[in-house]
C-alpha cells in the first residue's frame, strides 16, 4: 500500500514541479530554470545526506555499467522537456502525454529485459491498456 502512496505523491509532485519550473522560465530561461531546479535538487539531498546517515559516496565509483550514472544528466533534460510541453501543451495534456510515454517505456524496458531489469513476459492485456490511455489522450484533446 505505501508503494501505491508513494506513487500518487510522486505523480503530484511531478505535476506541481513542472508548473513551478515553467512559471520560473518566464521570468528567466529554461536553462536558467533547469539549473536552479538541479542545483537546489543538489543542496536537498546534501542536507539529507547529512542527517539521514552520511553513507560513504566512494561506491559511486564502482557502479558497472558506468551509463548508470548518467541520471543527472537526464534529470536535466527531463526538466527541459516537461518545462517546454507544458508551456506549449498546458499542464494537463502534458502531463497525460509524459505518463504514457513513461509507461510505454517502461514497458518496453520490462519486456526487452534492457539496463539490467529482469525480462518479464509480453502481455496483450498491458498492449490494450497501453492503447485505452493514448484513446485517453486523444479523448481529452478534443
């Protein structure tokens, strides 16, 4: 249950963030913004880091394949990309498009077994859901 917790508040978060980070563009840039966004991310987990237990940073240098520790770098085009089609698309269909598009790539990672997530099996029914959520969208522009 606190997983599916998590899960909505993250959903919320997201949502919320990107609001917040297109707003900031308007009176900056985009890259101005995504820094500021990367940056106070940084000093965010640096605060916790120091009060949640301070576990050593070495093991970053152990991590196989190196292409792991690429995730900062696409938090930062995450940010670009959420911040450009939610100014160009509203929050709402923005975030209805990002969604789909994170759970057919998930999806996909899941069924190719790729960057080392177990393979599971190709299901039709998941094919169909995938298929109800774009006819969402498409619903939902009209």
């Amino acid at each position: 249950m606190s997983g599916w917790l998590i899960a909505i508040i993250s959903g919320a978060l997201m949502s919320i963030q990107g609001v917040f980070n297109t707003e900031v563009t308007k009176t900056s840039s985009i890259w101005v913004s995504g820094g500021w966004v990367q940056l106070t991310a940084f000093f965010t987990c640096l605060v916790a880091w120091l009060f949640a237990g301070r576990e050593s940073v070495r093991p970053l240098m152990e991590v196989e394949p190196r292409y792991m520790l690429l995730g900062g770098v696409m938090g930062a085009f995450i940010t670009f990309t959420v911040i450009k089609s939610m100014n160009e698309l509203g929050p709402a269909k923005a975030v209805m498009i990002i969604v789909v598009a994170q759970l057919l790539a998930a999806y996909l990672i899941e069924v190719f077994g790729v960057f080392g997530v177990e393979k599971a099996a190709f299901e039709w029914k998941k094919l169909v859901g995938m298929a109800l959520a774009i006819g969402g969208i498409i619903l939902f522009k009209w």
